[in-house]
C-alpha cells in the first residue's frame, strides 16, 4: 500500500507540473522525468488528483526579495483559479520569524494548495491583464487541522 501512495505522488507531480506553468525552465525536465518513471504508470489517476501531491509539488527554487531581505523561495508554478484569475505562488523559506508580526489585512478565499503552518508564501495574481503581488501568511493551524492563509502589507514599499 505505501509503494502505491509512492508511485501515486510521482504521478501526481508529473501531472500537477504539465498543469500548471512552472517558474523556471525545470518545470518541464521535472515533469518529463517524473512521467518517464515506471511507476508513474502504475497508478490510478484518481490518486494523482490528490490535493496533498499538489501540496508537495515544488516546481523549481529561486531566490526572491521581500522588505529588503533575500529568501529562498520554493515555486510551485501558476495555477488557474476558480474565477478565471491565475496565481504563480512562491513559499518563502526561513520568512516566518522575519514577517509573523506584520499586521494581517485579510482572508484568502482561494489557496491551490494545502498551506503550511507558520510559512509566508508570495503570490502574483493576475487578473483582467493586471498582476498584483499579494504576501500572504498562514500561522497556526485551525480547529479542522488546517492553515488559514491571509494577506498582510510590507512595513516599506518594495
């Protein structure tokens, strides 16, 4: 049973990086060689749709800049969002303890992922043509178990 859950989230990254547009040129060669493996083709589809793969679905690492501070930033590539509006979401390695006492503004009503607890992730929507950069945090888990993910602002402008 775990080799099938194994073989299930290889399948599920091979799918998850062909749908959605990556950050970098390794999206593609990350996506082939996950679709050439012998047990990608083994599994159902059924399981490759599992919210917790696309969880774990880092398409490429990059460095970002946020409030004068240069971070590792995990890129899990562009997703479609129920409205019709797309969102490239980065994680912010190592963020947290820098950005956790800025003021929260709001709720996000659409996350493509599962969020981690204590974890700040960067996100560029667009929307009508416009891209806008939204910082985003999630602190401690729920009652249900689950992060929720809400906006706040930079202290100075980037």
């Amino acid at each position: 049973m775990k080799l099938n859950r194994a073989m299930g989230l290889a399948v599920a990254a091979a799918v998850l990086a062909f749908a959605v547009t990556g950050c970098s040129s390794t999206a593609s060669s990350t996506a082939s060689s996950a679709a050439s493996s012998e047990a990608a083709s083994s599994v159902a589809a059924s399981e490759a749709a599992s919210s917790e793969a696309a969880a774990a679905s880092v398409v490429s690492t990059e460095s970002l800049e946020v409030n004068g501070k240069t971070y590792d930033a995990d890129c899990y590539g562009e997703f479609t969002l129920s409205n019709g509006d797309t969102m490239k979401l980065w994680k912010l390695n190592g963020a947290y303890d820098d950005l956790s006492a800025l003021p929260m503004k709001g709720m996000v009503e659409e996350f493509p992922i599962e969020a981690e607890e204590n974890t700040v992730y960067v996100a560029d929507v667009t929307a009508n043509g416009e891209t806008t950069r939204q910082y985003l945090r999630a602190d401690k888990a729920g009652r249900n178990g689950t992060a929720s993910v809400k906006t706040f602002e930079l202290e100075s402008a980037e």
